[in-house]
C-alpha cells in the first residue's frame, strides 16, 4: 500500500474516532435531567419551571422521578402541573430560617416532588411543570438534585454540582442560574407600583365628575319645573284678561 493511503487511512480513522466521541458525548449530556429556562431573574415572580427527563437506558423505562428542592433559599407558592399518566406527591418542610413577603411570614415550603404510575421508554422524554410564586432573590443559582428509577429498580443519581470553572460532572444535577434584575424589571414594578398609587385618585377624581354630574342634573331638572310653573302661570293670566 502506498504511503499515501496509509495517511488517508489513518486520517479516515482518527477523524472517525474523533466524531464517535462527539457523538457520544453529546448524547450523554442530552441524556441529563435538565430544568428549564436556564436562568430567571433573581426574586422572579409567577413563572414555570421545566424539568425535562429523557430515558437513557435501552432496555428499561423511567416509572419514577424525585426532584429536590433546595430549603436554605427556598421557592416559595409551588404548584405542581398534572401530567396525563403521573401522579405527583408534594412533600413539605418546616424552613429553618422564615421568609418574610409581602404576604406574611412564610415557615413551610416545598423540599420534594415525586412523580409515579408513568413511564417514559427508550427514546422518549417527560417535562413535568411545576409553577411557583417567587424565587429567591439572595443567591445566584439554584441546584435541584434528582433522582430518576428505572423498571428494572437502578437509579441514576443527577444529583452532582459542577465546581466552579471545572469540567460537567459524570451525574450533573439540573441548575438554574438567577440573574440580577434587569432595568426593565425595575421599571415595571415601578409601574406596577404607580399604577397602584394612582387608582385610589383615579377612582376619587371619577367619584367627583360623578358626584358633579349629578348635581347639575338636578339643578337642570328644577329649572325645567320653574319654567313649567312660570308658563302656566302666564297663561292662567292670559285666559282672565280675555274674560
């Protein structure tokens, strides 16, 4: 063979080899429990969560799924989504540090949910919904362990945290980065907030005009009975000069 084709061959392979472990790496990361969006802006308000589950095993179904939510920096007003086969169990903790809100004082939030009776098979993928209320707003991600069961009892463990500038861990755990508030955020609480300010004279400015509207109809339906009364009255006059 010459050396030439030697070369290609050799070529051929290692750009072979190179891809196979492209592929396999990605199809190891697309095999990770993710959440999504990746990020929220810290302290958000009223939004949705997605974990997304994919199967990664060939000859076994997913049929169970635990995700932990921190407690340390809680998420707080958590509603669970039905998903059409799974049955959720939402389990509560007593928060060691009380969250003050708007509301009141907050001392239970939600450390798990577990979803059963489904089953996601090869090739397929679950996104189980969970709304909350509020996310905190003094950290800047937030890390939700999860356990995934398989039909054949193993369990892969998504419940490891990357360092920070290290390499992915083998078993990532999902994350969700918080962002510090935008100005656009600011400018819309602000006004939300003068919104919220102004309806109290809004509604006393159309109590007003009301209340004034009133008033001159009033005052127009008095005149309209004088002048009635003033016409009869000339007329009568009228009738007993003629007599």
């Amino acid at each position: 063979m010459s050396p030439i084709r030697t070369t290609l061959r050799r070529a051929g392979l290692v750009a072979g080899l190179a891809a196979a472990g492209v592929l396999a790496a990605a199809g190891a990361a697309f095999a990770h429990v993710t959440v999504h969006p990746e990020s929220y802006a810290k302290g958000a308000t009223d939004g949705v969560l997605t974990f997304r589950v994919p199967n990664e095993e060939d000859t076994a179904s997913t049929t169970k799924v635990q995700v932990f939510l921190p407690t340390d920096h809680p998420v707080l007003g958590v509603l669970v989504t039905p998903e059409e086969g799974w049955t959720p169990e939402v389990t509560t903790t007593k928060l060691k540090t009380p969250v003050k809100t708007d509301d009141g004082t907050i001392t239970d939030a939600v450390s798990e949910i577990t979803w059963t009776g489904g089953r996601i098979r090869h090739g397929e993928y679950q996104d189980f919904n969970v709304a909350f209320g509020q996310l905190p707003d003094d950290v800047d991600q937030l890390t939700f362990k999860t356990l995934q069961t398989y039909s054949d009892g193993s369990v892969a463990r998504w419940i490891e945290e990357a360092e920070q500038g290290g390499d992915e861990p083998e078993n990532p755990a999902p994350v969700l980065m918080l962002t510090a508030k935008t100005a656009a955020d600011s400018e819309e609480a602000a006004s939300s907030s003068s919104d919220s300010d102004s309806a109290p004279a809004a509604e006393s400015s159309a109590a007003s005009s009301d209340s004034t509207a009133r008033g001159l109809g009033i005052a127009g339906l008095v005149v309209g009975v004088l002048g009635l009364a003033a016409a009869g009255f000339a007329l009568a006059r009228a009738r007993s000069a003629r007599s």
